[in-house]
C-alpha cells in the first residue's frame, strides 16, 4: 500500500481518472512533511463531541461552544484564552484607590 497522500479512486498505476475524481477521496495515511511550507485554507474537523482516543497536538473545532482546543495529552485545552474584565467604581470617583487594589495583587492571581 502507497503512504502519504493517496487518491483512493485511482488504484492502477499511470491510470489517469477524470479531473473532478483527482479533486476528492485524498486520504492521508503517514506523515505529510510540508518542508517549512504553510498550509492553506485548512479547517479543522468540526464536531460536537471530543473524540475518543485523542493524539497529542490534535485539534478540533466543537460547533456546540464555539470554539477550538487542543489535546496535550492529559486533557483538551482552549485555544482561545479565557478573558475575565471587571470594571470597578466605588463612586468616589478615586480610580487611585481601585489601580491600588489591582496592583496589590499578585502575579499568581491572588
């Protein structure tokens, strides 16, 4: 069986198929090397489920949250980051007293 990136309709040698069949059922079956090249108009697989038996650095795009993550191999990470703003005014209009506050705590979080 021929590794890389195989046209499943076409199975004899030199036998040439339609334009529109060599535009469809590609399977990719080894590693691919793009040799420092970027990959163009790629989309990850959409679903709504996490996918049994993940391999780390795979990614998916879950339609149901919307959003991407990542399998490190321990668990499945967002790919965008989590953004929490407070906006605090204890209406004496001393924002002094509130950066003070902000400052004070750690880098850690708290």
């Amino acid at each position: 069986m021929a590794t890389g990136i195989v046209h499943k309709s076409v199975v004899g040698h030199g036998q040439k198929g339609l334009a529109s069949e060599w535009n469809d059922n590609h399977e990719i079956n080894d590693d691919y090397d793009c040799e420092k090249n970027q990959a163009l108009n790629f989309v990850l697989e959409n679903r709504d489920t996490y996918p049994a038996g993940p391999v780390v650095g795979q990614m998916i795009f879950r339609t149901d949250f919307p959003n991407g993550f990542l399998w490190n191999g321990t668990s499945w990470r967002s790919l965008t980051p989590a953004q929490l703003v407070v906006v605090a005014n204890d209406g004496t209009g001393d924002f002094l007293t509130i950066q003070e506050g902000i400052d004070s705590i750690g880098h850690d979080g708290g």
